[in-house]
C-alpha cells in the first residue's frame, strides 16, 4: 500500500525536509537507541533529505527505494546487499513501500553503535586521538589533548587565520612571467585559487554547521570537530 501523502492544504508541509536540528538533549528515541542528540539531528537531517508527507506521520516517511542513499549520507552505508535486505525488511515488514522515522532512527543506531564497537578499541582510540589532536592542532595551536568545558576550541578568529594561510600558499605558487608574487591581500577575480572564495559570512555558517548552530562565539569543540571529519569521510 503506498504512502498516504497529504494534499496541499490539509494542515501538512509540503516536505518534511525543513525540520529544525534537535536541542543538545537527548530526545526519548535517542535515549531507547543509546545515541547522541547531535547523532538524533544527523540522522533527522538525512531522513528529511528523502522524506515525504504522509498522514499520521508527523516526521513524514522514506520511500523504501532511498534508505540506502540516505545512510550513504550519514557515513554508515550496509555493508553488503544482504545487510541491506535485512534492513529493508525490518524497515517495511509489511511491503508498504516506505518506513517511519522512528524505525529509520532504529537501524541508523544500529549501524552507529555497531561503528563505535568496531572502533572503540585501545589500539584504536590512541591512534585515532594522536590522528585528532594533530589535525584539531592546525587550527588551534592551543588545541593540545585537554577536554572539557574549559578546553580550548576552534573560533572565527582561527578559521580566518587558517583561510589565509591556505590563500597565501596558494598566492606563492602564483607568479607571473617576471618571478613576482601575486600581492597579499590583492583582490581575486573569477578563476583565482581554483575559483575558491572564503568570506567571513562561510566561516561563520562553517561553525555553526559543526556545532549544530549553538552559536559563532561558541567555536568548535575537538568531539564536533571530530563528527565533521567523520561526515566528510576523512575518518570513520
């Protein structure tokens, strides 16, 4: 049986794609689950991406034909067909065609936990945590291991810096038939540093896409740091 879909005009959004990211407290679904708030609003953001309107289902549902498209987006694709059928079927043990968000949170969670097993291991955390700290410290060079409300974190300031190193090491690769370097600072046209523009207003969305718009002045701490990397596919 298909989806249900609301007509326009029936109370219902048009798409469930415009849901708001989750506060930093853990909903009741993500606690059964045993995953984070930030992991909840992951896994919400991915689910709206595919989601459509349905009667009765305020978060909407997910044609079954996209789940895998949707956890190739949060990082934690099926390992194997197989293991994509097993979800399939418990997603839509009916053969409706579409599954909720609770049920998708459920099989996200499973793929999360099953991830932070595999690579929660002593060898693991040293390496993974050396790994962080040196790319955490490119930003900051106070980053260093400490942890903590009071550790230090990656702010405007340190993107802005960051950005125009990156503009510079760019600029000196950049010289013209004479040997002269580019000026520092100059304007850049169209097609300069590969077409690449970083305004402060990018850097401001960039923080406040890593720590879940809690704020510009907030920073960036190493864990949503870590996320973002994660999501990018630097690591898993």
């Amino acid at each position: 049986m298909p989806p249900r879909r609301r007509q326009p005009g029936a109370g219902a959004s048009s798409s469930a794609a415009a849901t708001p990211r989750s506060s930093a407290r853990q909903s009741k679904l993500a606690k059964e689950h045993n995953i984070t708030a930030e992991e909840e609003a992951e896994i919400r953001e991915a689910f709206s991406l595919f989601a459509e309107p349905m009667e009765g289902e305020k978060d909407g549902v997910i044609p079954i034909g996209d789940v895998r498209r949707a956890l190739i987006a949060l990082g934690i694709p099926p390992s194997s067909p197989s293991q994509l059928s097993a979800f399939i079927e418990a997603l839509d043990p009916h053969d409706e065609g579409f599954a909720t968000y609770p049920a998708f949170v459920g099989v996200c969670a499973l793929q999360i936990n099953a991830r932070r097993d595999r690579d929660g291991g002593p060898e693991y955390d040293d390496h993974h945590r050396a790994e962080l700290d040196e790319a955490y410290g490119l930003f900051t060079t106070a980053a260093g291991s400490a942890e903590g409300p009071s550790a230090p974190r990656i702010t405007l300031a340190d993107l802005k810096r960051v950005a125009a190193l990156l503009r510079l090491d760019q600029a000196s690769k950049e010289e013209d038939g004479k040997g002269h370097r580019y000026q520092e600072g100059r304007n850049k046209k169209a097609g300069d540093l590969d077409g690449v523009v970083v305004t402060e207003e990018v850097l401001r969305d960039m923080i406040l896409e890593a720590n879940g718009g809690a704020g510009v002045g907030k920073g960036v701490t190493k864990e949503e740091f870590d996320r973002v990397m994660r999501r990018a596919g630097v690591w898993r």
